[in-house]
C-alpha cells in the first residue's frame, strides 16, 4: 500500500512556546505532498523533516490567524531560492489574498521566479475545492472567531492487486496485467477463459483524512467526517476550561474525542494545546475517557492515515 500519511511539523500549540511549533502539517499522499496550515517557522521544520521542498504543490490554510499563516511568505521566499519554477497553489479564506497580493509586491516585486496561484475557498459550505488522480479535498466548516474551514482528504479508490501466483501459474505476459486490473479476464492459448475474479484480489479501502483547526465543539460536526480513518481536532483545553473554550470558539480533548466517537473515526489525534499545560497528558486522558484510540500530536511525527 502506497503512503498515505501527515507529517507533523506544528501540533498547533494556541500560542507558541519552546516546546512547541504553531500549526503546520504536510500530508503524503502516493508519492505528493499537500500542507495544512503555514505557521511561523513552516521553512526550518520542513528542513529539519528532510521533507521534499519542491514536491509541495499545494497550501491549505484554515484561516488567517498568525499562528496557522505566518509562515507562509517565508516559505514561498524560501522556494524561490531554491530555484522553483512550478506553480504554487494556496487555498484559502478570501481575506488572504489582498494581503498576499501586498506582500509579493512589496518583498518580491512580484518576481520570485514562479507563478503563486490564489484559490478562495467559502468558509461557510461543504465541497470540493481540490482533485488530482489521487484524492479529493473537501471544505469543512468550522465555528472560529473568524472565517475557518477545516479540509477533509480523501484517498480515491485504486485498481485490485494482481495474485503473482495466477500470473506465474497461467503465465500471462506483462502486457495483459494492466487488462485485467482494470477488470478483464485472460483467455489462455487453448482457448480456457479465466475470470477477473479468479486473477486478482480486492483493492486496499481508500483511506480519509479530517483536519479540523480552530473550533468550538459543533455537535453536528461529525456528520461531516463520518467514518473518518483519521481525524486532527484541535484540543485546546481540558473540561474544566469548557466555559473559556466556548467563549474564545475552542474544544476541549473531551469534545474533540465526542466528534471522533460520533463520527465513528478510525483514530483521533489532538494538537492546538494551550500553553497553560506544562504537560498535556491531561488533555490525552480526557480524550481516551470517551475515545480510546486518542493520541497527542508531536513535532516531527509521521502518522500513518
């Protein structure tokens, strides 16, 4: 099975301290990668994660808080350093673009080597604002104190697996494999039909990614990631803060790990801790009391989707 997973290089602390970066994650998805959220100091993560600068096409941002987009034009300063001549193609809220406009025109005279393509995405609905041969990208969205969408990645379905040992066993040549993948059988020379079926093995389930940033608990929101093989809900405080979380428009662990029961998701991963907690353990154990398969997210952690 091809990759399919995020790397985290800013689990999204709410303000950003030593122990950790402002949001920012680089999903792989067979062999391409998509980041989620530009946060300060998105161009030293990404060095330090060995992860490849120009294969980055595409930038999702949520919204316009520093801490999600600061480290955007940074980035795109950075790859035309290194010599990019591939457009890059940023996906988000429409209030972003005035600002971005001025910043390329002020630090790059709009001379940076390659084209900076804007796409807006509308906060307020569900659909599908990206697509390639591999996967599709939804808006989620959220309820912040200012415009935000979460996305939602999902894997397209890929061809069935050809058994070797009904290759070997027939020896059917290599030019007919990509036939019957795509859903023929082989005839033998004396005439014998050998079904599809009989030939290959079911193809591996696509697999779905939900990143869903800035929000207070929304009791609807799991109807929107329903059966989600993994799911990133920030986490920003534990219940006792529940009062704060809903009046500053953030969730507890608790109320991230609901959504993920609710949605019937695969696994929970938590991020956009509150620096009040020296360690985030409490956030985890509150999570796992209502979804046990809850993990905290970590600088530099690769997770499988």
């Amino acid at each position: 099975m091809e990759p399919f997973c995020t790397h985290i290089l800013g689990c999204g602390s709410a303000l950003p301290t030593v122990r950790h970066y402002s949001s920012m994650q680089v999903l792989e998805c067979r062999g391409k990668y998509f980041m989620i959220d530009c946060g300060e100091g998105a161009q030293l993560q990404i060095r330090r994660s060995s992860l490849p600068f120009e294969k980055i096409g595409n930038i999702f941002i949520t919204h316009l808080h520093g801490d999600h987009c600061f480290g955007l034009i940074g980035l795109i300063s950075t790859f035309g350093l290194l010599g990019r001549t591939a457009p890059l193609h940023i996906h988000a809220p429409v209030e972003m673009k005035p600002m971005l406009d001025q910043q390329l025109r002020v630090f790059f005279n709009y001379s940076i080597g390659y084209e900076v393509v804007f796409h807006t995405i509308d906060t307020t609905t569900q659909q599908v604002i990206f697509e390639d041969k591999s996967l599709t990208v939804e808006t989620i969205p959220l309820e912040h104190r200012m415009p935000c969408s979460g996305f939602l990645f999902r894997e397209k379905p890929t061809l069935p697996h050809i058994r070797r040992d009904m290759i070997d066993m027939y020896e059917i040549p290599v030019s007919q494999i990509n036939n019957i993948k795509a859903g023929r059988g082989y005839t033998l020379p004396d005439g014998t039909f050998i079904p599809h079926e009989r030939l290959v093995t079911p193809p591996d389930p696509p697999r779905s990614y939900a990143y869903c940033s800035d929000t207070r608990y929304m009791p609807h929101l799991h109807k929107m990631v329903e059966g989600v093989n993994t799911l990133y809900h920030e986490s920003t405080y534990a219940q006792d803060k529940a009062d704060g979380a809903d009046k500053y428009y953030h969730s507890t662990a608790r109320q991230a790990a609901m959504v993920a029961r609710d949605a019937n998701a695969g696994k929970l991963l938590l991020g956009h801790y509150s620096a009040r907690y020296a360690n985030e353990n409490i956030l985890l154990d509150e999570a796992r009391e209502v979804f046990a398969n809850s993990f905290l997210t970590n600088e530099m952690d690769v997770i499988d989707i």
